[in-house]
C-alpha cells in the first residue's frame, strides 16, 4: 500500500498508447501487474490491439500517469496541496501467513473451470492471471504470443502442450493458483472435448466449486450436460459465467432459460438451482452482474468500456468466486497426512511429482508417506524430498504445506502395474502413523466412465520401417504405453491378439489420436489397426452383446441438415429432437442417438463435406443399449500400389480417372499401400511408379502437360476413421500411411489371375 499526502494511494497496471506520442510505446518501468476496478482513464488514452505496460496512480477518481522511478508526482489529489508529492510506501503485516508460514484455511478457494468445447474457459483463466497480478515477467517471444488482438490471445497460457497450442483446445488439466486480497485461489482449467472427460472427472475431487462456462450465443451443449452432471453429482454449488456476452448474436435470455432447464434435468437440489450468474467477456477481461448493451447485429461488437457500465475488468468474479465457494474449512489440519493423487508429471530432476489436495494433516519435507491403491494395498512409499505449489506459471518449492492446499510431491515410489491403478493417478498418500489400530485407509476415488473405442497397436513392419523413426522394438513401444497408462486413467491397455501387440481402449478415436501423435513426435513407428466399438455381454440375453451409445448433437445451417439426418439414420441414429432457430440465421440444433460405432468413420472427414463446413457436431458418453445390426458406411474401394519405388506424374495422370489419389508425386510406395479411394466398391491394384521412356524421344513430338489435382491428405485422426477392417495406419514421425494388412495379398491374386489366363 502507498500514502500521498496522508491519503491512500493505488498502483495499478493498463495496458495503453498515448496520442500525445504519436503512438510509441510510453518509457514507463515495470513494477508489476496489479489490477484495480473502477479505474478512470482521461479521453487521451485509447485501446490498441497491440498492447504495453503503463502504469498509473488512482486518487479518488483521479487517474494520472506517472513515472514512478522518480520517487515523486506531480497530480491533483482532492485536500492535497497542488505540486510534487512522495509517493511513500506503507508497510503492512503480513496477514496471509500463520505462523509455520502456512496459508489459513479460510482464505483459500479451489475452483475448477469446466465447459464445452470452444466456450472459452482457457481464456477466462489467462484473463484471471493477468488481472490478479500473477504474471510478471514474460519474455520478448511469449510478449508476442500472449498478446490479446481482437480475436483473442495469440496463445493461451495455461495451453502449454505443443498438441494443445498447434490445435487450439486444452486436452490435459491444468492447476495454478493467484493471489486476491490475501486470499489463495487454486484454479484448475479443464478440457471441454468429451474424449478427455478423464481429466475433467479426477479433478472434481480438488475443488469445493466450479465456474460453469457457457457460450451466450450458443447456450449449453453436449459436454456442457456432461460436465455440470459430474459436479452435481458430487454435491458442488456451481456459479455460472455467460461468456463472450459482448458479441452482438448473444442470446442471454434464452440461454439462462436453457440453463436453468438443464439443472432441473439433471436433478440439482434447489441450492444448486440456486446459482449466481455473471456476464463477461473473456477476450476483453470484463465481468459484470448485469446484461451487456450490445451495439446493433450488423455492428462490430462494441469496446468492453462501451458495453459494460458497471466493470471494465474481471473483480465480480474474484469477489464472487470469494463469496460463493466455499472455503475447505472442513479438512482438518490437525489428524495425519493423507491426499488422493488425480495427476502425475515428471520432472528430470526430481523424478515424479503427485499433485493433489490434502485431505488432512500437515506434510513436511522429509516426512516418510506410503501409497495405497484403491483397494487399500500398498504399492509404494518415499520420504518427501520436495513440496511444490503453483504461482501463476511457475512452481514454486514450500517447506511445508497443509489440507486444503494443493501440491505436488516428489520423492514417491510406487509399483507400476501397468494398468494405471497401482503405481499411477488415483493412490492414495499417507503419513504411516496417526490412524489407530485399523491403520490407514485409501480415500474414495472417483468412478470414471468406461472407454468406448478400442485399437491394437504393434511395431512397424512395412518395407519402410525404421527409416525415419528411432524407437522401432515392441518392447521400447510397450513400455511407453504403459508408462502413460499410469497418469491418463481414461486410457486402458490390454494385451493384444499376438504377443507383439497391445489393445488400448480410450473415449474417442481423438483421445487415442492424441496419443499416438504424442509417440510419433518422440521418434516412435506404429502400425495401428482400425477403431473399435468396445462391446460387453448383454446380462438379459445370452450371446448378445451391449454397444456403447452417444449422445450426439448437431448445429447446421437449416440446407444441409437433411443430408446429416439421412448420414446419421443410416449409421442406426435415433432423432430425440429438432429445433430450428432464428429464420433469418438459418440454424438448427439436432439431437440424435448414435452407436459410437457410427460416429468413428463419419465425425473425421464427411461431416465436414456434407455440411460444407458450416457446422459443428459434438458427442458424450449416454450408456450401454442392445446391439444395432451391421453398419453399412457406403465406403469405396481403394487404391492400391503394386510395386514399390517412387511415384511419378507421369504414371498418376491417368490414374485420377480411377478415384481420389491420397499421395502426391515423388512419394515412396510399396505393395499394399494405400494411395486413393476407387470410384468403385472394389479394390484395384495400380503401378503408380512408371517413367516415361526417354527412347524415340525426338519421334514423339512435344511433351503433353500433365494437370494433376490436388491429393486428398489425411491427418492421423482421420486415417484411423478412414481405413477399413482390412487396412492398418502407418504412423511414422515424417508420414501418415494407410496400407493393407496383407501386403501381398491382392498383388499375388492378380498375378495369378493373370498368369492363368
């Protein structure tokens, strides 16, 4: 705290351009980034898309820049003499502290942010940060990719995973923690896809509230119902944030409207009903308890300044995540140590680290703990060799921590079982000593949905294995999926059909893309076979099977919502609802049941050509129901190399009258390769690696162009939704390649066939 003439004075930080200087950046030092509400800006400052530090001092109402090195400013301070005043610092005792430096249970929060996809949770986490001071020091290159523009921050924050950045969705669960008042406020952002649901399910056991996130235009959707119903379910009061309610096609009645609806479907108690709302807008960092004034719909959404009048900045949600969520008063400080591991990381120094709140006691560095599965078996133990919380960013070492914060512990040995239950996420830490004659018990773990979609894994064995890639054995590859197993609890690995293989068993063909892409980046060769519904016994029906279910909603324009019907009936969906929006938009939202089955093929590539890319789908997990009957995709055949080599322009010219190519020219082929789709149901073996014969050459006249179009590139996702029970994706770290299963197969037939004629 700083005086000024006996009167309280605020530093605080906003990010501005001066008129006045023709726009260059003001010389102004960095002390920090303390937001303050209500702050007043004089008419000479505006907002720019490119933003810089400028530090001023408020006054009553009073807002004035000032160059705080020198120690003086000169402002007009209502009962201040006029003139150069000392800015003078107050020291205040530090009231965050007990005694054994521990942060008192009543003035820590721990909250988790949970929302669909796109719905912008991981924006509203950076706009926390930054607000609350937290982030104080970044580098040249992260000032570039953390700048907010008009269509949001470059890079998110706590998106910190190469997979998350290159893609733009969170797919790990993330904790950090800010400062507010004196208060502790442990935040923990969540993925918004269903196939991560994993994450988002471990991580309810943490936090003592949630901040439900909902799109004010597009209004509760899929993993919006999936989400709240896990918080519900464990008894949290959610506080509901409407996001990008400055955008001119938000709809805050109707949304609220639905919202309420949802809770009373998934059965809240009237205290959960009974939730707080707020309107913000994550890009612009504003929250306020009142509707936004929009500017008209074929407007430019108006300036967080235009269209709040009551915050221009993100201190509604902190005094009401301060009001609503409750403190973890009930954990007791005073029993033995005991804390439910949801997360596992590894660090290169220290080894593994188990986050996780305590439950209860106080741990120490050096105190000896042991681990307990689920079951109560113990599976490990360890002296604590180092304690970590979050700040921000970083992690930052305590000497000591207690229940109701969370932590990260090192020094922890625990078995690997290799299913993700002993050695991994969901063990249970405890101090030994302290718990009578029963000794100590595991702490209830969270049931996580069962996978619904399956793969088998093994090495590469195709012609080109190992040229590009560096872990080639079984083992190396079977070790490593088994090390992940330990910290995704979504994952499920099995033994495979050969002794070569593993079977996973994940939430969608995304969860386990997401996987394999992690081991092609680390240098690994796989040869992946098709997805699979995970199918269990029917208990009522000997011999029958269960499928697992989705529920799946569409949003397309109103013209193309026939042809995803028709695509989603044929795949045995069932229609629960359609509703048509506004007729000048031309909307629909469709609700449908599918077989996961139906969705693997249809998801990755059709949808987007049927509804010309003008639409989103989205599924969740609804449960288990009586088999469907067979799937007829529609499908075509493939086309398929002969010879190995390189192809050539020459020789694929008159092969795109056969199909869509896959390849492009000078690309290494081989027998069995997969290189185009036939416009036929049936395979056809092709040569697409013949020369031109340079003999005769000044007989043959001028050279045709050749016209090649462009070939149809496949990502890994939608290799693996593509390929048939017949076929294996290759997955290279340089290449993505579909290729039969029997190399030699067709080739050898064809040969026969024509060596018989």
């Amino acid at each position: 705290m700083y005086t000024l003439g006996g009167k309280p004075v605020f530093l605080t930080t906003c990010l501005l351009y001066s008129r006045d200087i023709s726009n260059a950046p003001v010389n102004i030092s960095n002390l920090g980034s303390v937001f303050l509400s209500g702050c007043k800006m004089h008419d000479h400052f505006m907002l720019y898309e490119m933003l810089i530090p400028f530090f001023f001092i408020q006054v009553g109402v009073l807002v004035k820049p000032v160059d705080l090195r020198a120690g003086s400013v000169s402002v007009l301070v209502p009962d201040v003499t006029p003139g150069l005043h000392t800015i003078t610092p107050e020291v205040l005792p530090n009231k965050e502290l007990d005694s054994e430096g521990l942060t008192p249970t009543e003035r820590i929060r721990n909250i988790a942010i949970i929302a669909h996809v796109d719905h912008g949770k991981t924006t509203l986490v950076d706009q926390l940060l930054r607000q609350s001071g937290t982030i104080k020091q970044l580098s040249v290159t992260e000032q570039l990719l953390y700048t907010p523009t008009s269509r949001g921050f470059i890079t998110r924050l706590m998106d910190s995973n190469d997979l998350e950045r290159e893609r733009g969705i969170t797919i790990l669960s993330k904790c950090t923690s800010v400062n507010y008042n004196g208060n502790l406020i442990n935040i923990v952002d969540t993925p918004g896809h269903a196939d991560f649901g994993g994450e988002v399910e471990r991580i309810m056991s943490m936090v003592d509230g949630v901040a439900l996130v909902v799109d004010a235009t597009e209004g509760p959707m899929t993993q919006t119902r999936f989400v709240l119903s896990k918080a519900l379910s464990r008894g949290l009061k959610p506080l509901v944030v409407l996001n990008k309610a400055d955008r001119p096609t938000s709809r805050p009645q109707q949304v609220e409207s639905d919202l309420f609806d949802l809770f009373a479907t998934l059965g809240a108690t009237d205290e959960q009903a009974d939730y707080p709302l707020l309107y913000a807008s994550a890009k612009q960092g504003w929250a306020q308890d009142t509707p936004p004034q929009l500017a008209a719909a074929s407007e430019s959404p108006a300036p967080a300044s235009e269209t709040s009048s009551t915050s221009t900045s993100m201190t509604p949600l902190f005094e009401l995540i301060m009001s609503h969520v409750p403190p973890p008063v009930h954990l007791s400080r005073s029993g033995p140590f005991s804390m439910l591991t949801v997360q596992i990381e590894s660090d290169p120094y220290v080894g593994m680290l188990y986050l996780g709140r305590i439950q209860s006691g106080v741990l120490r560095i050096g105190d000896t703990l042991t681990a307990l599965n689920a079951e109560g078996v113990k599976v490990g133990d360890g002296k604590v060799k180092k304690i970590f919380g979050r700040q921000g960013l970083e992690r930052v070492e305590k000497d000591v921590a207690a229940a109701g914060e969370i932590v990260s512990i090192a020094g922890i040995k625990c078995v690997n079982s290799g299913s993700g239950g002993g050695g991994g996420v969901n063990v249970t830490l405890v101090h030994p000593d302290g718990w009578g004659p029963e000794g100590p018990k595991s702490l209830p773990t969270t049931p996580i949905d069962p996978p619904t979609i399956s793969i088998h894994v093994h090495a590469n064995d195709s012609p080109l294995a190992g040229r590009e890639g560096t872990k080639l054995t079984s083992q190396l590859i079977r070790d490593r999926i088994y090390k992940e197993s330990e910290t995704n609890v979504a994952l499920t690995v099995l033994p495979g059909p050969t002794s070569e293989s593993l079977e996973l068993r994940g939430r969608g063909v995304l969860h386990l893309g997401v996987l394999l892409e992690t081991l092609r980046r680390e240098g690994f060769e796989l040869s992946v076979g098709p997805p699979k519904a995970v199918m269990i016994p029917d208990p009522e029906k000997k011999g029958a099977f269960l499928e697992p279910m989705e529920e799946c909603t569409v949003v397309v324009r109103e013209e193309y919502a026939g042809g995803v019907v028709q695509k989603l009936t044929m795949r045995k969906g069932e229609m629960r609802s359609y509703e048509a929006g506004d007729p000048e938009e031309g909307w629909v939202k469709i609700v449908m049941d599918v077989p996961a089955r139906g969705l693997i093929g249809y998801m990755a590539g059709e949808f987007g050509n049927d509804t010309h890319g003008q639409g989103t789908i989205n599924h969740i997990f609804k449960g288990y129901e009586p088999f469907k009957g067979a799937i007829d995709t529609g499908r075509n055949g493939a086309l398929i190399s002969m010879a190995s080599g390189e192809s050539s322009g020459y020789a694929m010219a008159p092969l795109q009258a056969r199909g869509t190519l896959f390849i492009h020219p000078q690309t290494q082929v081989y027998p069995g390769m997969v290189i185009g789709e036939s416009s036929k149901s049936t395979d056809l073996y092709l040569n697409p690696t013949v020369k031109k014969q340079l003999t005769n050459i000044r007989a043959a006249g001028a050279d045709e162009k050749i016209v090649l179009a462009s070939p149809r590139v496949m990502g890994l996702e939608e290799a693996m939704a593509y390929m048939g029970d017949d076929e294996l994706v290759e997955v290279t770290p340089g290449r993505v390649r579909l290729r039969k299963k029997d190399l030699m197969g067709g080739v050898r037939g064809k040969m026969g066939k024509g060596k018989g004629r």
